[in-house]
C-alpha cells in the first residue's frame, strides 16, 4: 500500500471511529498497549487511539483558534503526523501530551496562515476603525441572577471584542497566553507543550496579557 493510500485509508479509518461510539472501548488498555498493537497492525488499535484522544485533542483546538471552521481537518492532520512517526515514539511523555505538543505546532501554523490571508483582505484604515481609538479600560462587573436580554447582547459583544483582540496577537503568544490562562497548564507544562524555555513562555504570556488589555480597552466604546 503507497503512502498516499495508507494515508487515505488512515482518514477514513478515523472519520468513521469519529461518527461511532463504542459502549466500551477497552479502557483497561493502557495507551503503550495499544500503541504497540497499532504498530504491529492489529486491526482496530489506530481507531481506538483516535477514539480516545479525539475530544482533547478537538477541545484543545477550539481553545487555542476559536470557532474555527477548519478544526475537524487540523484534527484529522494532527492524528495523520502521529501515526506517521508511530514508529520512532518514545513513551518519554504520555500520549496525550504527545499529541496535544503537535496541537501546539498545528495551531502555531494555522494561525500564522489564517493572519497572512487576513492581511491580505483587510487594511489598515478598516482595522482601525474596527478597534476604536479609546484608551479607557472598562472593568467587567458579574451580576448575579438570570441575565437579562441586554446583559446577553454584551455578553456577546464582549466576546467578539475578546475574539478580535486574541486575533492580533502573534501565533506564539496566543497559544502561550491560551494555554496558560484558560488551560491552566503551569509555566513548565506550556514550554513543553510549544517547544521553548520557561522564560520565553513567561515573556510571551506577560506580552500578551499587556497586549490584550491595550487592544481590549481600544476595542470598547467610551
């Protein structure tokens, strides 16, 4: 079987253990166990892997892009790079972290790209006036009790403001900033998972949380 096919037959193989949900899944299999039946070609380990890392690794991409459209072929593509060096994986880290560090580098890319092509069809007078001249930051206040119709339009307006801000930040910021803040992963988790030094990622995370509240602070009205 040619790359190409292996590869196709790979995809289909995990857009179908996508669509089905096993009642049980094995889960006294370790992830090594099944690791070592999927490199010796057992029929149904690749889509037991898929199956059990497929929603943190979905998860972990809807934190770090958004409501990105093309999240279900990055994670497709994530799984892909996997399985392509199954081979030469060294348990040095869980599986899961393993995967979740190719989300990193996956996402990293994307966002790079989707940056360019937003470049490309915005300018800069229309950014501007996108984000607003105020520089007067506006503290957020939490109400207690069902929120009223009004409290739901500024629920909304603010997260597109939160959208729009994380969307200038560069790739390597937005992802430090992401999985520090809204994973919760320490300083050392999130150096491992993108492939830097814990000072790098503490100056990006610091960077970026200054960036964020300049940009959100320009982006509301006054």
């Amino acid at each position: 079987m040619s790359g190409e096919v292996w590869l196709g037959h790979l995809v289909a193989l995990m857009s179908e253990a996508l669509r089905r949900r096993r009642g049980a899944t094995e889960p006294e299999v370790s992830d090594e166990r099944l690791i070592e039946r999927a490199r010796r070609g057992e029929p149904g380990a690749v889509e037991a892997i898929y199956e059990r890392h497929a929603a943190a690794v979905y998860r972990r991409l809807t934190h770090l892009l958004g409501q990105d459209p093309e999240r279900e072929d990055l994670m497709q593509d994530v799984f892909v790079d996997f399985f392509r060096q199954l081979r030469d994986f060294r348990e040095a880290a869980s599986l899961r972290t393993y995967l979740l560090r190719i989300v990193s580098y996956k996402a990293c890319d994307h966002l790079r790209g989707r940056q360019r092509r937003r470049r490309a069809v915005v300018d800069a007078p229309r950014l501007a006036s996108l984000l607003g001249d105020g520089e007067a930051e506006v503290p957020l206040e939490v109400g207690s009790g069902a929120p009223s119709a009004e409290d739901r339009v500024s629920s909304a307006q603010e997260l597109a403001l939160v959208e729009r801000a994380l969307d200038q930040l560069t790739p390597k910021k937005r992802v430090a900033f992401i999985l520090r803040v809204v994973e919760d992963l320490s300083l050392k988790e999130v150096a491992e998972q993108v492939g830097a030094t814990v000072f790098t990622v503490a100056q990006r995370v610091r960077h970026a949380d200054r960036e964020l509240r300049r940009l959100m602070a320009r982006g509301r009205p006054t």
